[in-house]
C-alpha cells in the first residue's frame, strides 16, 4: 500500500484562478465607471471572470483535505 504526502503545494491553475477572482474583484470596485463606458457588457464581464476564476480554483480540489499542523 503506498501512502502519499500532502506537501500542501498548489497547482499553477489554483494560482492562475486566484489572479483572475482579483480581476473581477476590482470589476466591482469600478462598476460604476465601468458600466457607464460599456453598459451591460461590464456586468457579463464580471460573470465570466467570477465563473473561469472558481473554476479554476475549484479544478485544483483534490479527494481529501489537507493534514492538520
């Protein structure tokens, strides 16, 4: 039976998909400005990058969680 260790490392698209959920965190702070330079295509751009950045954070789940300290 082989036992693997959880070093606890993460992956390049948990990493990736962080970045992108600060994107669309900032999208909110300028809405406003935002949505009166592109009208609605603002909020779609919002949802696209909330919705690619959880996927990518939640690609990098794995089975079990990680060990306690």
């Amino acid at each position: 039976m082989e036992i693997q260790v959880n070093t606890g490392k993460r992956s390049q698209n948990f990493w990736i998909g962080n970045g992108i959920l600060v994107i669309a965190m900032l999208t909110l702070f300028f809405m406003g400005p935002l949505s009166e330079a592109w009208g609605i295509w603002a909020a779609v751009l919002w949802m696209v990058l909330a919705a690619v950045g959880m996927a990518l954070v939640m690609s990098d789940k794995s089975g079990e969680p990680p060990s306690p300290d």
